[in-house]
C-alpha cells in the first residue's frame, strides 16, 4: 500500500499542481473529511488486493522495483492513476463505501496535507525559491479546504501514519 500512497503523491503533487484553475474548486467539508478519513483504512485494506495486478501492468513487479520506481515519469503515474480510478472493480468497491468522489476528495486531503508539510519545510530551509513554488501550489489550493486541513492536520497524520504500520 505505500508504493500506492506514494504513486497518489507522486500524481497530486506532479499533475495536481500542474493544472490551476482560476478559482480553485472547494472539494472538502468537515463531514466528508471525517468519512474520508474513518473510510480510508478499510478502502485501503480492500485496494491492496489490486497492488499485483497494477504493479504487473505497469512492470513494477521485477526485482528491480526501486529502480524502476524512481523511474516514474509524470505521464507514468497519470497513466496508473487513470487505470486505477476507471477500473470498474474499484469503483465498485468505492460504492459500497459510498464513495463516488474518494479520488477528488483523497487528492484535497493529499495536497492540503503536504502543502503543511511542505510550509514547515520551508520555514525551516529559508529558501525563497522553494517558499515561491510553495506558493504558486498554495493559491491553486482552495482557501477553505487549505483551513479544513490545517485544522485537521493532527487527525489527517494520525489517519496516514496508521496506513503505514499495516
């Protein structure tokens, strides 16, 4: 499940911030964040049954993995996203959850969360250059899901964190 949470970051962070809008679109509120973040162990249980089959379709299944990993191009890991999210055994599983928005919603939390991160990063670092793209990823973020996530920025951490001792 961690090459998947990875590749999701890899797509949020490289595609995401890649297509502004000039409003950034409000995709959170406090009962879906909640949803999500209660839904996302049990989805990401039942999505590993689908880590064979991505990593054979996409040749991530030989023994060099890591290197093939760091190999990623941004179109590679559109493609997978794209693939994972119209495989119609995926949205079936999402359905039963409920979800019919889990990858819009899963991308917001991704991108507010790092975005936090990404800010502590740069207080530290005291670089202009990374405080500026920061920045330019910051205002294609919508306002009010940037503050839903800081607020929640202890409970979202918690939530990914739990994801990585399975």
């Amino acid at each position: 499940m961690k090459r998947l949470l990875f590749i999701f970051l890899l797509m949020v962070l490289s595609v995401g911030f890649l297509m502004a809008q000039s409003v950034p679109k409000r995709v959170l509120t406090q009962a879906k964040l909640d949803k999500f973040l209660a839904d996302l162990p049990k989805i990401t249980k039942d999505l590993d049954k689908f880590t064979d089959k991505y990593d054979q379709e996409f040749g991530m299944d030989s023994p060099e993995m890591a290197e093939a990993f760091s190999q990623l191009t941004v179109p590679d890991v559109a493609a997978m996203f794209k693939a994972i999210q119209a495989d119609a055994q995926v949205k079936a599983l999402l359905a039963k959850y409920g979800w019919n928005d889990f990858w819009e919603v899963y991308g917001a939390v991704l991108s507010g969360y790092f975005i936090l991160l990404f800010e502590d990063m740069a207080a530290r670092m005291n670089s202009a250059e990374f405080t500026k793209s920061l920045e330019k990823s910051k205002a294609n973020y919508n306002k009010d899901d940037y503050q839903l996530v800081k607020k929640n920025q202890t409970k979202i951490q918690e939530a990914f964190e739990s994801l990585e001792d399975e």
